[in-house]
C-alpha cells in the first residue's frame, strides 16, 4: 500500500521533472521572444515617429483638424499616436508567438488569428480616421456658410453633421474590427433613424419658423438687394 | 512672325493673326454672357483707336469663355463709327478678333490668351478691359496705352474716380496690405483695367502661374503684384468713375470675398522673397490729370452688421482661437462686447495679420481661412462706417491713410511670424 503510494509519487515527480525539462527550452524562447519583440517594437516606434516627423505629418494633421480632435480627446499628438500604435501591434505579436511556442492547447491558433485582425484594425483604424478629417473639414465648412448665410444655429447645424460623419465612419470601423457586427448595425440603425426623426420633427414642426425662414433664404430671388449691402468692390 | 511650338492659340485664331501681321496697340476684352455691355465698351475702344491712334496698326482681341448670349457675335458686327463720333481719320485697318480662349475657365486663360497674341504680334503697348464697365470711353484705353507707348512704362494701374467710402474690401484689406508688404504705393491694386508694355508681358508670360488657382480668380492682384515685385516701370493712370450693373449671376458676397483675400494672400505667399525685404512704402507716379471724386457716399444701410458681429463671433470663437493669438481673440470679444462696436484700427490689422500667417501655415483649409475672415470685415466695416460715412472725403482719406499706416507698422511683426514658418 506504501510502497504504491510512493511510487506514484515518485512517478509524479518524474513526470514533473519531464515535464519542467521539456518547458522550460519553450519558456526561455518565449522570454527571448518577448524580450526581442520588445525591443524590435520601440526601435519601430522610433522610426515611425522620425519618418513621420520627417514627412512633416505634425503640420498636416494639424490643418485637416485632427491635431485639435486627439488633442480633445486626451490622445497623444498624432506622430506619438502612429508610434503607439505600431509598438502596441508588433509587440502583441512577438507577445502572442512567444505564447505560442508553449504550446499550450487553448492558446493554439492565436497567431493566426491575430495575423489575420492586424490588417482589419488598421483598414478600421484608417477608415475612423478618414472618418474624424471627413467630420472635422464639414464642420467647419457648415459652420462658415451657415454663419457667413446668417442661418440660425451655425453650431447645431454643424454639429449634427459632425456626429452624423462620425457615427457612419465609427459604424464602419467597429463592423471592419467585427466587435459585435449585429449590435453595432442594430445600434447604428436606431440611432441614425432617431436622428433624422428627430431633425424631421424639430425642423418640420417643432421650429416650422425657423423652416419657413431657411428655404426662404435658399430660394429668394437673386436680384432682390441684400438689406446690408454695402459698396465693397 | 513666331508662331510659339506649344501654343495657347487655337489654328484659326493663329491664322487670322497672320492676316493682321504685327501690331502697335492691342486691347483685349475677355468676356462671358457680356452682351449687354460688351456694345459699349467695344465702341469706346474703336473710337479711341480713331482718336488717339490714327497713324498704329491697332487690333481688338475679344476673348470669349464661351458665351451662351451672342457676345462674340456682337463684337463682331458692331461698325467702327456707329454711335461715336469720329474725331480723326484712321490711316490704317483696324483689326477686331473674337476667339474663344482654352484652358482652365477663369480669367486667367483669357489674359494668358490675349497676352500671348500680344507677344506674337509684337505688340508696344496692351491694355486690357473689363467687358462689364458701363463707363469706358476712349480716354480710359489712351490713359492705359499713353504712359506705355510713349513714356516706357511697362505697367499702367488705373485710378478710378469713387467716394472713399466705396469699395471698402479695396480700402480696408487689399490696398493697405498691398502697400505694407509690396511698397508702392497703389489706390487699385486689384486692376481689372490696366496697360502693360511687351516687356512685362513676356515676363508674365514666361512665369509659373498659369495653371495655379491663383489664375482663376487672382490675376488681377497678380499682375499687380509681379510688375511692382519684378522691378518693372510702373505708374498709375486715372480713368474716371467705374460702373458695372450688377448681374444675377454674380457670387455671393462670402464667395467674392474669399476669391478677393484668398488671392491676397496667395499673391503674398508667391512674391514673399520681394516682400519680405521690402521695407516703407513709396508713391507710385501718377500720369495724367486725376478726376474729381463722387461728392456723395454709396448709399449704405449698415445697421444690421453689429447685431450679428457679436453672433457670429460667439459662433465662431472654436475656428477663431485656432487662427487668432488668444490676446487678439479676447481684445475682439472685448469689442463686441459693448453697446458700440469700435473695431479699431490696430486690432483689425492684427486681426488680417494673424489671418495672413494661418493662411501662409495653411493651419486649415485657405478657403475656409479667409471665409472666417468675413463676419469680422463686415464688423470693422459697420464700425468704419458708423464714424465715417457722413464724414467729409477728405476726413475719410485721412483716415484711410492712417489704416495704411497701420498696416506699415505691423509689417514687422508678419515679417518675423512668416519667416518663423519658413524655419518650421
């Protein structure tokens, strides 16, 4: 009885020590990997952020009102932002090999899936930032005829247009990363019709006056004179 | 005659220059959907080609957009002495050429045009009109052709008689800018008339612009800007009262706006390496007898300006603090502020100045730059207006004169910000 107690344990023993013997080569390449990745990921951080400094991209995004958007939103200027990003992704990558090559069975297969999202993050990455230029350059483009028009509510005006903008693009970038495809086109779908309900409603009847008065101002006769015209020319 | 290998001219327009051989006055008229006024200004040239110059071999170049109301046609038709009175008799043809222009639309493509027929034909002198002045008489085109021909000028700026109250965008933004930076100093910098010499011309033509944006809706302050910037023989020349009707189909005042100051500044970004060197400001001569102005101010019902000024500028303050410093922003809310609007002299020149760099940085669109700039003219117009416009002309010149100033004495200031951006 003893003596097949101490032999199980004594089998449990070898068997650790098998075991402890074949991990621990995997354990030392996962370090190794992790610790290469991570040097690999801030040396590609550094280069991202000189080329893009080279490149000037600071200037640019600041002209298409990105700079102002990262900036309110508590983020990084954008040539740290770009450099983030690359860090975090390549990392996550040697993290994940490094993980891999342990070879444990729920973790199988994670490379491959995370080869297969980098590129579906980036085009969504992409496609947000498109989307936040897009928002940021209508914005102001509304903001300035509906001033310079002298239409009530320049900001709602252009406001409603800079979330509609960011909504789509912020729909079309979940649905690419494919975070809860449903709920997102379900959510989106609300949202957008509530908006323009909304809009219907309060431009319809809620300010009928305020209607009455925009596309009076579209439509007005060309040759009537301004009642502020000045000789400027 | 040399025929250039890369031409702008169409076959047939180069075959009928052939015909006129080479030329001594060349007038050219762009136009587009003119036939209500092309009439007027076509006799006046006729005229003028009788009465001032019966012994050169003269050609009229009408440069049509493509017309849709018979333009061309009518340039065409009108006779030499209908509805003139001929003073002198030609002892030569007088040539006339309608021909539609190529390239971008825009008045660039036409002056390019009639600019080349000019150098192709060995012109001595140009003047160029506008086909929409109801006032052209046959003075303007000896006033403009004269100092070329005659004296070796190689621009001619026109001065037009008006009330110093008209064409405030001229007297509060573009004169006094031009002045500051380029030097001279010119009353119509944008000279939708002038007379240029074959010299200044081949150089116009020999420049990098043709094809820029600014071509469209900027040659104008181009030619201005490249004949005092390139160190040609300049003057001006007065022409009288300039009428034109104001057509349905012209833009609205935001869009001419924007095409007038977004060309300001356009013009300042591509002679920046004359400018930036330039310091005080000289008279440019002025050749011939001036004409006295209007005695009574454009009629002008500003009240409603202010009331929207404060608005507009609550409205706009997220896309002013980007353009404005924080000091000028908050010395414009100051102003606003009040029962009386007093937009002085000094916070609207570093109001444009500040303008002026964010559009050189290119720290947005330009376009919506300049369209940001609009609400705050009107305001410095209501407030101009509200001390001035029952004031004396020569009150109202004076102080016109100190806003030049103004602008002379912050030139330094836009100087060191310009040249901060170019080490950036």
């Amino acid at each position: 009885m003893f003596q097949m107690i101490a032999d199980a344990i004594n089998q449990a023993g070898v068997n650790f020590v098998d075991a402890l013997v074949r991990l621990l080569p995997r354990m030392v390449t996962t370090i190794t990997i992790i610790a290469v990745g991570w040097l690999i990921a801030i040396f590609l951080r550094g280069v991202v952020r000189i080329t893009l400094g080279w490149f000037k991209v600071g200037p640019r995004v600041e002209r298409v009102g990105l700079a102002a958007s990262l900036k309110a939103s508590g983020l990084p200027p954008a040539e740290s932002l770009a450099g983030s990003i690359v860090f975090w992704l390549v990392w996550i990558g040697f993290l994940i090999s490094g993980i891999d090559v342990l070879g444990f069975a729920s973790l199988q297969g994670l490379v491959s899936e995370f080869a297969a999202f980098v590129p579906r993050l980036i085009v969504a990455i992409v496609i947000f930032v498109i989307g936040v230029v897009t928002a940021n350059f209508v914005w102001r483009a509304a903001l300035l005829a509906a001033v310079n028009s002298h239409a009530p509510s320049p900001r709602l005006l252009s406001g409603a247009a800079w979330w509609l903008i960011l909504l789509v693009a912020g729909a079309m970038a979940l649905e690419q990363i494919g975070v809860a495809q449903t709920i997102v086109m379900t959510a989106f779908a609300i949202a957008f019709g509530s908006l323009m309900l909304a809009l219907a409603i309060a431009f319809g009847i809620g300010a009928g006056g305020v209607a009455r008065r925009i596309v009076e101002h579209a439509f007005r006769e060309p040759d009537r004179p301004d009642p502020d015209e000045v000789s400027h020319l | 005659m040399r025929v250039p290998e890369t031409s702008v001219l169409s076959d047939d327009l180069v075959r009928d220059l052939m015909a006129v051989g080479q030329v001594d006055v060349l007038v050219g008229v762009p136009t587009l959907n003119n036939a209500g006024t092309v009439t007027s200004v076509v006799r006046a040239v006729s005229a003028a080609f009788d009465q001032y110059f019966p012994r050169d071999r003269t050609l009229l170049l009408n440069s049509d957009g493509g017309s849709t109301d018979g333009t061309p046609d009518l340039v065409r038709g009108i006779r030499h002495d209908a509805g003139t009175v001929t003073v002198s008799h030609r002892l030569r043809t007088e040539h006339r050429i309608s021909a539609p222009y190529h390239g971008l639309p825009g008045k660039g493509s036409a002056l390019r045009q009639i600019l080349t027929v000019a150098d192709l034909t060995q012109a001595r002198a140009v003047a160029v009109l506008d086909a929409d002045v109801t006032t052209v008489t046959p003075e303007w085109i000896a006033a403009l052709v004269r100092p070329v021909r005659d004296q070796q000028y190689d621009y001619v700026a026109p001065i037009y008689a008006r009330h110093p109250t008209d064409g405030l965008l001229i007297s509060q933004i573009v004169r006094p800018l031009m002045r500051a930076a380029y030097g001279w100093e010119v009353r119509e910098p944008l000279a939708v008339e002038f007379g240029c010499s074959t010299r200044f011309l081949t150089h116009c033509l020999g420049q990098d612009i043709w094809t820029s944006e600014l071509a469209r809706y900027g040659m104008d302050l181009w030619i201005t800007g490249e004949a005092l910037s390139a160190g040609f023989r300049s003057c001006q020349a007065p022409l009288g009262q300039r009428l034109a009707p104001s057509s349905p189909d012209r833009p609205g005042f935001p869009d001419v706006f924007a095409q007038v100051v977004g060309s300001v500044f356009g013009c300042l970004d591509v002679h920046a390496a004359y400018w930036l060197s330039r310091t005080g400001s000289d008279p440019l001569p002025v050749v011939g007898a001036e004409f006295a102005a209007p005695s009574e101010p454009p009629v002008v019902d500003a009240a409603r300006l202010t009331q929207t000024l404060a608005t507009d500028l609550r409205e706009l303050q997220d896309v002013l603090k980007t353009i404005l410093r924080p000091e000028t922003l908050a010395a414009l809310n100051e102003a606003v502020a009040g029962d009386r609007l007093d937009y002085t002299d000094a916070l609207w020149v570093a109001t444009v100045g500040e303008f002026l760099i964010a559009h050189h940085r290119g720290i947005m669109s330009r376009d919506h730059i300049t369209r940001a700039l609009v609400p705050l003219y009107l305001g410095r117009v209501r407030s101009f207006l509200s001390q001035y416009s029952a004031a004396a002309p020569a009150d109202v010149d004076a102080a016109l004169e100190s806003l030049c100033l103004e602008f002379e004495r912050m030139k330094p200031g836009v100087v060191a910000a310009w040249r901060e951006t170019v080490k950036r």
